[in-house]
C-alpha cells in the first residue's frame, strides 16, 4: 500500500529520488487576502497525528509531521545517508547548514519582503545572506559532486529546494557561483528529477 504525503500544493523531491509509492494529498491554501487552508482544517484532527500539522507523512502505522522528521524516516528507510561516522557528520552538518538557507528564505518570503530587504539578501557583506551560504557551499562542493561525497544524500534535496526557491525569486543570484550551478543541474537532471517534472504530481 502506497504511503500518503500530505501538503500545501508543492514537490516531494526525496520520495521520487527513493523510488517510493506514494500518493500526494494537496490541500489548498484558499483565497487571497485570508488564505484559510480550510481544506486542510477539516481534516486537521482527524488523521491521528501526534502533533498534527503539514506536511505530514503516514506510512502504515507511521504517522509523522514536522519535514525534517519525514525526511528522515525515508532516508533511513531507504538507506540513503549514512555509511561511515565521517559521512554521517557530514550529513549533519550538511542539513543544518542548508536548513538554515532555507530558513532564511522563509523569513524574505513571508515576512520581510520589500526592497531593502532584498538588498541586504543579496548583499555579499551581510550576515546570512545568500552570497554568504553560495560561497560556503562552493568550497563544500569544489571536489564533490555532492554534499556527503558522490552520492546524493537527504541534505542535497533541502538544498535544492532553496536553491528554487531563490532562482524564482533571483534568476541571476548563482550567475556568479558556477560550482553551485553545476550542482544544481545535477540534481535536476537526476533521471527521477526529469520523470517526476513530466508527471502529474508536479506542480509549477
């Protein structure tokens, strides 16, 4: 039996790298200015979460929310991370650090977006913007294809996510950062990457 994941209309990126069945349950976030997500309340407390919220993740008996805690349950499942105790730091570290990129999208995108706060994203100078994050994931990523080594890892689909979601916004932000392109298209030529872009669970 397929496992469920339930969202905000969005991509499951390490379930289709992994190869595993799943059906996407999108909830729709209603309409502007309120975006109710009504859709998603109806069924909110009804699902036997123990901390219902979305994304969630069930798996037979498995029930879990909370994305880092989802992602985790598959790589381990699948055998995806680690190998050796220097791989599994590097796992560590490599999630956090692309956690906290993504982290500081977040804030750009829901609560601080306008002009000057662009800017200071953009800005190689500022603490935590995105030149800062580019540069120390080129030199991760100078001799490796990618972030744990030559095997993709749960951190590289937190990454690429960010990654996206910063192309959307800047479609010029990596023209300075060729290491990190070259690892970008990696990851979308990933032949799982290409056929879930062509099927019907993608979304724009």
């Amino acid at each position: 039996m397929p496992s469920t994941f339930g969202y905000w209309k969005t991509r499951a990126y390490l379930l289709e790298y992994v190869g595993e069945p799943y059906e996407m349950k999108w909830y729709d976030f209603g309409s502007p200015p309120d975006y109710k997500g009504e859709d998603w309340y109806k069924e909110k407390f009804t699902l036997g979460l123990d901390f219902p919220n979305i994304p969630y993740y069930i798996d037979g008996d498995t029930k879990l929310t909370q994305p880092l805690a989802i992602m985790l349950y598959i790589a381990r499942k699948n055998e995806l991370d680690e190998s050796t105790e220097e791989e599994k730091q590097l796992v560590d570290m490599s999630e956090l650090q692309a956690q906290d990129l993504r982290m500081e999208l977040v804030q750009l995108f829901y609560k601080n977006w306008n002009e000057e706060a662009k800017r200071a994203f953009l800005n190689p100078d500022e603490k935590g913007s995105l030149p800062s994050y580019l540069k120390l994931f080129s030199s991760r990523l100078q001799d490796s294809k990618f972030l744990v080594g030559e095997h993709v890892t749960h951190p590289d689909f937190i990454l690429y996510e960010s990654l996206e979601w910063a192309l959307f916004a800047f479609p010029d932000c990596l023209d300075q950062y060729s290491v990190i392109q070259n690892y970008h298209q990696r990851l979308y030529n990933l032949p799982s990457m290409k056929a879930f872009r062509e099927s019907s669970k993608s979304v724009d």
